[in-house]
C-alpha cells in the first residue's frame, strides 16, 4: 500500500496522519519512524475485521508531490503542531492555576509563622493530612 504522510490534526485525533492512494486517511499513532510531509511511502498492511495493522516502518518511496505542494503541506503541518503545543502550554497553565488558587489559603495561613518550628508544625500537618488522602484507612 502507497501512502503520503499528511500534516497533524488538531484535538483528540492528533495523531500521524497518512492519506491512501484511494483517498481514506487511517491514523497510525506510532509508525516507528520519522517521515517526511509530502512524501511518499510503502508500508505492509494487514486488514481483518474492520482493523488495519500495520506492519514494520514505513520505507521512503521518493517523492510525488510538487515543491509548491510540499512547501503548503509543510507550513499547514508546522501550523498543526504549533496550535498543539499552544493547547499543551494552555493545559499545563490551567493546572498550575487551579493549584496555585487551591494553595492559597495555606499560604495565608503560613505567611504569619516566624520561627522554623511553627513552619515544620505547618509542615508536618499538612503533609500528615496528604499522607491520610492518599492511603485511606
């Protein structure tokens, strides 16, 4: 089976993309190889109940496509995987804001403590009751 390597989606179904020559797109999340957009290449297939297998890496079979195409298939491949990045860096921000705002009030609690023992008090207690979440009686 011949097949291009198309740019990334963007969501749940980001993964690799690779268009057949009959037009169906199938997603190989892991092809164990690196692969050029634009390009073509051979992969040995297996279809049973509905399910393609794929077999073995990918192997480069030259490339069809025009340097205007590939240079298009290119920037809207880079566009993909930066919007993916924005939606990580997005996720990972959101995180640490809802912890930062659920820390918020021990750190008010904490701000007034002047001396080391009232701060391994603190401590302690705190990592007591996380201890206690995490291994429930």
């Amino acid at each position: 089976m011949d097949l291009r390597r198309r740019p990334h989606r963007q969501g749940p179904q980001a993964a690799p993309r690779l268009a057949g020559a009959g037009g169906e797109e199938l997603l190989f999340s892991r092809t164990g190889a690196r692969m050029a957009v634009g390009s073509h290449y051979t992969i040995q297939v297996s279809r049973h109940e509905g399910t393609i297998t794929l077999h073995g890496p990918p192997a480069y079979a030259g490339s069809a496509a025009g340097e205007a195409t590939r240079r298009a298939l290119w920037a809207e491949h880079t566009v993909a995987q930066t919007r993916l990045e924005m939606i990580r860096a997005e996720r990972k921000a959101a995180h640490r804001n809802a912890l930062d705002e659920a820390l918020a009030p021990l750190l008010e609690v904490a701000a007034p403590l002047r001396t080391s023992a009232e701060r391994d008090a603190l401590a302690a207690y705190v990592l007591r009751k996380l201890h206690h979440a995490w291994n429930p009686r």
